[in-house]
C-alpha cells in the first residue's frame, strides 16, 4: 500500500531523517493560523496518490500574500482523477543540490536494494540506462542491523558525508516498516543542511496488520469486496473479464488474451472447489465493472464439479454474455446445464478466448 507524502515524512522524520518545516491542511482555511511557522514563502501540495502531480498542477509556490487563495483553488482541483482532499504546506526550501535516494527489494537476491544518485529529481530509470555510471548501488541483507560503513563510503562518494547517516536511517525505516520502496527524490542540500524534498513509502500488503492499518487504500471497492470472499482478484484496463480456478490458468488465459489481440479487464482466481454461490459472486464482480463487454470463464474441475460451476453462472443472470470453458468433474452435467439455458460452452481455452476477442472488436 501507498501512504501519502505527509504520512511517509512523518516515519522518516522518526528514524532521524530531515524533513522541512510543514503543516498538513484539511480545508484552506486552516492556513490562516499556521503560516507564521513556514516562513514567507512556501510549497503547497496536493496529497494524492498518484505520479507527475508537479505537471497536473498539484504543486504550487506561495507566499504570505497568495496563500490562501491558491490552497483554496487547490482543494477544488481533481489530480488525474483524484480530488484533493488534504495539502501539505511546506517551507520552501533554498535547494542548492538534488540527490536521488532509494531502497527496494531486489528480488534476484532477496536483498535489499540502495541506489543513490547526484542527479536527483529525475526520471531515475532513464537515468541508469542512459548513464550507468551516474546511479550507485549496493545489496544488503535485511537481517543487517545497519549499512555497513564501507558500503556507505561506496554509495556517498563526493556527496557530504551526512548522506551516510540519511541512508542508515532510510534503511532502518525500509526494514521495520515491511517496505517494498522507500524513496526520497529529491534529496536536497540546502545552507541549513541536508532535507527529504519528497518522500514515498509503499508498505507490503501482507504486512498490513503488523504495521497497524486496517485498511488497504489501494483498493477499489470491487478488490475489497473480492477480499471478503476470498477472491484472487486485480482490476486491469480492458474490457474482456476473467474468471478461471488456479493462477496459472488464469494468467495463461490473459496471456491468451493478448496474444488475440484482446485485453483482459482483470484477473480473478476463484481458487478450488468453487461451488455455485461462488462462481455466482465472482460473475457478478466481474460484472459490476463498467468497461467489461463479456466475460470468460476458463475452468477445470478437479476438485471442482462443472456442474456447480454451470449453476453458479446461470444464477449470477449478468447482462454481459458469458463463454465458458469447462473440463473435468461432471463436465457433461455442467454442458448440458449451460446449453439449456442458451449460454456458450466451447470446447477449449483457445476458443473460448477467440470468440471473446471476436465478440468486443
């Protein structure tokens, strides 16, 4: 899960890490009484969850003078679809250079992984590979108490030494708060020394409740409601569902998919042993979102009977049309359950997905 800017600079600041002077704003007005404490000129900030809000207008430069006037326009903007809801208003800071600075997980090693860079505030990505040597890095175990001062000499090289400390603490974050990214870009250097500009903390999803939070607010409803019935489900930008049993065949079925030139709206995996009110609640999430034109359920029954899976479709009534593919367990009950009712069985997963790709074009 994401936590916003505000909510990941107060864990930084925790482990010791320098953020600016700021104030989190829940209406304009707010403001008012809180400028004093940020000095003459200021950042405003939309706390969204999503990327490039700097160039869809959700960071603005103030002053005393224009304050509240552009945190009250802000409040009234929406950022690639999200309303804005809370600012942060932040000291602006006299950045004199901008530093890169990362750990995530690296999965080829099971380590985690610091990048730290001179060139901060930029697309890092583009960075390394069009400039190798510009991007350090360094694997560390996460059972290490801390980066070990030698590794710390290797990432920070020209940078001040005070860097090496930002990282420790970074590290110590990442470790304790079962991060996947902890990231401050840019890193700043200002006369009053080194600041986390920026901040961004993603939190593992199974490690929720460990760390406190009820709630994933990465969600959409429909992920949630997959959740309380103990879907495998993630939404996607297509318009042709998915429902199959097992991972693997769910995700061939989606490779499938693309391969037709299709898109899949999303990935659902009602797991073994569906019966028919399950395949019912996974039809009809799959059919509540708006972009799906037809739905595809690919199904083998071992453990689940093709007949309780035929019932289970017929039961959820969508409106979309749905084809099937069923083998296994009682696969002629289900057939013959599903053509009784004027539903489309196809004999395999090839041309069940065909005649979807062919259906939505």
């Amino acid at each position: 899960m994401k936590i916003l800017e505000h909510e990941a600079k107060a864990v930084f600041f925790t482990y010791g890490i320098p953020v600016p002077k700021r104030v989190l704003l829940r209406n304009p007005g707010e403001l008012s009484g809180r400028m004093g404490e940020l000095g003459d000129e200021f950042v405003l900030k939309a706390q969204v969850d999503v990327g490039g809000r700097g160039k869809a207008g959700g960071i603005l430069m103030a002053d005393r003078a224009t304050g509240l006037q552009l945190a009250g326009e802000l409040f009234t903007k929406t950022i690639k679809g999200v309303p804005v809801r809370e600012v942060l208003a932040e000291e602006r800071l006299e950045i004199m250079k901008e530093y890169y600075l990362s750990i995530s997980v690296d999965r080829s090693t099971r380590h985690a992984l610091i990048l730290f860079s001179e060139a901060g505030g930029i697309d890092i990505e583009a960075l390394a590979r069009d400039q190798p040597g510009a991007v350090r890095r360094a694997s560390i175990p996460v059972l290490m108490h801390d980066v070990p001062p030698f590794m710390l000499r290797d990432l920070v090289g020209a940078a001040p030494k005070e860097v090496g400390g930002i990282i420790n603490g970074l590290f110590h974050a990442f470790c304790e708060k079962d991060a996947l990214l902890a990231e401050i870009n840019p890193l700043v250097n200002t006369p009053s020394g080194l600041y986390a500009a920026d901040a961004k903390l993603i939190i593992d999803d199974n490690a929720l409740a460990r760390q406190g939070i009820t709630q994933n607010r990465d969600l959409t409803d429909r992920e949630r409601e997959a959740g309380r019935h103990g879907f495998s489900y993630v939404e996607l930008s297509g318009d042709i569902g998915v429902i199959g049993n097992g991972a693997g065949l769910t995700m061939a079925t989606l490779d499938l998919i693309e391969y037709y030139d299709g898109r899949a709206a999303n990935f659902l995996d009602v797991g073994g042993g569906a019966d028919q009110e399950r395949v019912m609640h996974a039809v009809r999430l799959v059919a509540r979102d708006p972009s799906v034109k037809v739905i595809v359920v690919n199904l083998l029954g071992g453990i689940t009977r093709c007949d309780e899976v035929a019932r289970g479709i017929i039961s959820a009534a969508v409106s979309q049309p749905v084809i099937v593919r069923l083998a296994g367990t009682n696969e002629e009950e289900g057939r013959d359950i599903l053509a009784g009712s004027g539903y489309r069985m196809m004999d395999s997963m090839e041309e069940a997905v065909k005649a979807a790709v062919g259906s939505v074009q």
